[in-house]
C-alpha cells in the first residue's frame, strides 16, 4: 500500500477546508431552503474529504469515523428535505425569510 505524502495531505486537507469555508459562507448567505440544503451538503462533503488520508493511516477508526458521517449526513439530508417540502405546503414558497420558530418571524 503506497504511503500518502505530506504534500498531497496538505493539498487534500486545503481542498477540504476551502469546500467547508465555501459551503459555510453559502449556509449563512442563503435566502431559500435549497441553496442552504446544497451549503449543508458540501460541509458534509469537506468532512468526508478530511477523512481520506485517515484511511492510510489507521483504516478502522477512519471505517467507524466514515460510517458515522454518512448516517449523520443521510439523516441531515432527510431532515431538510422534510422541512423542505413542508415548508413549501404550508406558505407555498421556500424562503428563509419566511421560516418562524415560536409564532416569531426569523
């Protein structure tokens, strides 16, 4: 099994942050349901991109560590897609500015 450098896990780990920093930026940014799922979505993708060189060194613990994100990122994406469409039949559009917590508009 060929040995990782530290040259592509730095390259791995900026590609990694860069997708979480751009998927942040776009989940605060957001005006509608779906550019937030897609923001969330690449935040999930970051983490499985940081768990790749992991797999090099130790393969159980990055196994567990992997299995762990996708229920976790599989019951986020059913979770919105939920709120989604219910969102969409009670007001009849997806916009953030319209989501309310409480009785109080957000």
């Amino acid at each position: 099994m060929p040995a990782i450098n530290l040259m592509s896990i730095s390259l791995l780990y900026a590609t990694s942050f860069a997708i979480l920093l751009l998927g942040f930026l776009t989940a605060l940014s957001s005006k509608d349901l779906i550019r937030l799922l897609i923001a969330l979505e690449l935040m999930f993708g970051a983490v499985f991109m940081s768990l790749i060189p992991l797999f090099a060194v130790a393969a159980n613990p990055a196994f567990a560590a992997s299995i762990i994100v996708i229920f976790t990122s599989a019951g986020e994406l059913l979770v919105l897609i939920a709120a989604i469409v219910i969102q969409d039949r009670r007001v009849k559009n997806i916009l953030v500015r319209d989501i309310t917590a409480g009785g109080d508009k957000l």
